[in-house]
C-alpha cells in the first residue's frame, strides 16, 4: 500500500464545536486523497473549572476517532489530554505541552509528517516531530485574545512558527500584511462558504426551535465571546422591542445582560448540517463584533455563509469587510445599524440575487482548498503525497 504522509492540523477549536475553517480544511484534504490527523483545540486543567462543558475534554473516553470522508483520503480527530494552564503565559510550559501532544499525535499517527498548524503555540511541536514541512496557517490575531496571553511570548512564538515555515497562509490584508515582515511567501487565503450547503436556505423549512419566536427575527451564528459587541445588540434589542434577536452559538464570555431582554434568545450551539433551516426563518442576519486590533484582522466566516443563504447582513465595518460594501449593510453604530434594518424590514436588498451569486460563487471552500492542496503537494515528495483526485 502506498505510504502517505499525514498532514497534522492543530486547531483552535473542537471538532465538534463551532464548524469552522478548521473543519473544511480538514475535510476538503481528506477528500482530495491526504491523510489527515485533526487535533482539538487545547483545554487546560482549569478549563473545567470555569466551564463545566469542558470535564468530558479533560480526560477524553475515545481520544482517537475515525471520521466518515467521502473521498480517498482519511480524517481522524485527535482529542489530546488536558494540557497544563498558562502555556501563552510561559514558554517552559508550552514546550511540556507540545511534548506530550507530540507523544499523542505519535501513537495515533505514524508518520512522516506535514504540520499545518493555526496555533502559534505548535511551533514547540516541530522539535518531537520533525516534519517534512510545515506550512502555518494565520487565522488571527492571536496575541490580542483575552485571558492568559502574554502578547509577546504569543507573537514571539508566531514569529518562530513563520520562521521554519516553508509557505504561510493568512485570511486577511492585515495579517499578511503583519507576517510579510517575517516571511517572503506569505499568501492570502480568505475564508469561505460551503455554497451548496447554504444555498438551499430558500427551499427549506424554517428549524422548529425557531417557533415560538415571533417574527420578525434577526439571527446571529457563531461563537459568542469577547469580541461580540453586546452593547450594540443591547441597543438595538432595547430600540425595536418588537424584534426578535436570535443567537446561535456557544457562548463563551457573560451575556447575563442580554439574557435579560425579553426579545434577545439564545439557542446555544446548533449542529452545522441545521444551520440553513435556521438562517431560513430570519429576516436579516447579524454580524456585530467590537472594534479593537483582533476583530479589524478578522475575515468573518459567517458573512460568506449568510450571502450563500441568500440573506440580507447587517455588520460592523472594518477593514476587511469594506470590500464587500456593495454586498452588506455596513454599519459604524445602533443608528446605523437600525436603518439598515428598518430598510430590510421594508423590503429593501442591498445588491441583486445576481451580484450575491456571483460573489459567492467565487468564494467556496472547495476553491479554498485546492490552493492549500496545491501547496501542499508542491513541498511534499511525490512518493508522499496521494494521486490526484
């Protein structure tokens, strides 16, 4: 049988959390013949602690699972013991962490090897495993997160990522732009739609957990952290009582004070194959996060996903997204964003069906990753890398 290298993706995030661009990169190689080894995000032993979701994570029952790939290749998750806190605090304890990650990854995996990490952290990977190549993938501005970050360890250990990498990846102008002073061959990669996938919203039927919410709705999809800007839904829930806030994800930071508002809901995480029944009972969807450094480097997956649902989008500006003005109602503040939506709610279309289907259509994950397959295959021997698909 044909040796392939598995190509190892360190993520940010669950499997089985928010479908994101982790899991379409992973499956889309996987399907195009690689075999592929997802780790989960990392939880440290203080992580059940502040969130009780987190115990089954701590000490995983099945730390190695085979996911069903309709292709050639294969995809396995990989869900590490927790890790020791602070590791984004003190260099000493993230290499201890990536050591014993590295030891999991070896029994689940043989090898040889092709890092794909989106967490500058696995740079301390590459000493255990010795990968053919790593090619890092910049998702975000990972020194400007809350919580036990030190910026300059996080940025330090970025750079020493960037550093030993063959090509890197960034989703947006402002973070390749950052990492173009590190590396010469720093490629721009957005993110993107699963366009099929969302672009029968019209012809489903809206979710049942939507109806004992009146309309009209606006929804929002996505993790619910510290970059949502809850002082603008708060404003906006408060000025138009008569619509309905529908938010739809995990939360992951106090939202105690939009609880508290008779027209804001929460749904909590909802499987991804829901979601465009969900995005069919909405009048508009929302994208609000604050403005600071972190959001203004984000490329937002779920604008992509609305305007393949056909839905109208309300979002706070930034940088990235004023290129797509034409296609959104791009808004600065409550006033803003309530004129777009009293212009929705009055029948109003920011740009025709056919400008929106073109758009989109030239930004679907399947274009995606056939860039990082290319990619990859260009680095990686002939005799480890699979046959074309």
């Amino acid at each position: 049988m044909r040796r392939v290298s598995t190509v190892v993706l360190t993520a940010a995030v669950a499997w089985t959390g928010t479908h994101a661009r982790p899991q379409h990169v992973a499956l889309g190689l996987a399907r195009r013949g690689w075999d592929v080894l997802f780790v989960d995000g990392p939880v440290t032993w203080i992580g059940p602690l502040k969130n009780p979701d987190l115990r089954a994570r701590a000490i995983p029952k099945d730390p190695l699972r085979d996911v069903p790939v309709d292709g050639s290749g294969r995809l396995r998750v990989l869900s590490p013991m927790a890790s020791a806190p602070f590791g984004n605090l003190y260099r000493p304890v993230n290499r201890i962490n990536q050591w014993l990650l590295a030891e999991q990854i070896r029994r689940a995996a043989p090898g040889p090897y092709v890092l794909l990490p989106m967490l500058p952290g696995s740079v301390d990977l590459l000493p255990h495993l010795h990968p053919l190549a790593t090619v890092y993938d910049c998702v975000d501005l990972h020194a400007e997160f809350q919580g036990f970050v030190h910026p300059a360890l996080v940025t330090r250990m970025e750079q020493d990522l960037v550093a030993v990498s063959r090509v890197v990846f960034a989703t947006a102008d402002a973070l390749r732009e950052r990492l173009l002073a590190w590396h010469n061959d720093v490629r721009l990669v957005p993110n993107a739609a699963e366009v099929e996938h969302f672009a029968k919203t019209s012809e489903l039927p809206e979710h049942p957990l939507l109806a004992p919410i009146q309309k009209p709705r606006v929804g929002y999809v996505g993790g619910i952290g510290s970059w949502v800007d809850q002082q603008l839904i708060f404003q906006l829930a408060v000025s138009r009582p008569t619509v309905q806030w529908v938010m739809i994800g995990p939360v992951e930071t106090d939202v105690s004070r939009l609880r508290g508002l008779p027209n804001v809901h929460f749904l909590g995480l909802q499987p991804y194959a829901q979601l465009p029944r969900f995005l069919a009972g909405f009048d508009a969807a929302l994208h609000a996060f604050v403005q600071n450094d972190l959001t203004q480097s984000v490329n937002p997956i779920k604008i992509y996903e609305y305007l393949a649902a056909g839905r109208e989008v309300i979002a706070t500006t930034s940088r990235e997204l004023s290129r797509m003005d034409r296609l959104l109602w791009l808004v600065r503040n409550a006033d803003d964003a309530l004129a777009a939506l009293d212009a929705i709610l009055a029948g109003a279309h920011r740009c025709s069906d056919a400008d929106r289907q073109a758009f989109v259509a030239a930004h679907s994950w399947d274009a995606r990753v056939s860039e990082i397959d290319r990619v990859l295959r260009a680095i990686v021997p002939a005799e480890l890398r699979p046959p074309r698909v």
